[in-house]
C-alpha cells in the first residue's frame, strides 16, 4: 500500500517541534515519508536562518560596541560614540539590532526604509 502524498502542516510542526526538543508523546502517529521530509526541511531552514540571524546580530554587536566603559553606557552614549561611518551599516543591520538599539536608531535616523 502507497502512503498518501498530502502533506498535514499539523504532523509536519509536530515532528519539528520534536526535532527542537518537543516530547516525542507528542507525535501524531501516522507520519508518512513525506512529512517527515518537510519537517527534516523545516527543521534545517529554521537552523540555517538562526544562525544567520546570529551571525548578523554578532555584526551589529561588533559595530556598536567600539570601546570598553567603566559602567553599563545607554544606548544614547553607544550611539554619540559611533564613528559617523557606521551609520549605513547599521541601517542594513537595523533588523538584528537590540530593541534598545533600534529606538535609539530610530530617534537620530528614522525608521529605514524597507523595514
């Protein structure tokens, strides 16, 4: 007998929910090849896109923090610090800013265009 090919978004988020670390109780039974496939490519766009967000918020991070400070800075202080320079490259980094960072942006630059 041949598994049907429709996909169930529903058993296709549970197994993901697995594969992050679910309770495998929690598994529909039933699961055709097909969705365990889509959930496996679920799973590993979800990986993909993290760790590019990761690796972007890291950019940000390196680009805001120039300098070291005896006590915590605001973000106003972090901002007046920036090399004027900086300024594009935050503007394309705007969506793995802090939510701090980005008020801040927002009040110096407005909201970029895009966002």
């Amino acid at each position: 007998m041949s598994e049907p090919s429709e996909v169930r978004p529903e058993v296709v988020e549970a197994i993901v929910g697995v594969l992050k670390g679910g309770d495998p109780a929690e598994l529909p039974p039933g699961a055709t090849a097909a969705e365990k496939a889509a959930a496996k490519d679920t799973y590993l766009s979800d990986f993909v896109a993290e760790r590019g967000k990761r690796d972007r918020q890291s950019q940000a991070w390196e680009l805001l923090l120039t300098r070291s400070y005896d006590e915590a800075p605001s973000w106003k202080q972090i901002f007046d610090d920036l090399d004027p320079d900086v300024h594009s490259e935050l503007t394309s980094l705007y969506d793995a800013l802090p939510a701090g960072a980005q008020e801040e942006y927002v009040r110096r630059f407005g909201v970029p265009s895009g966002v």
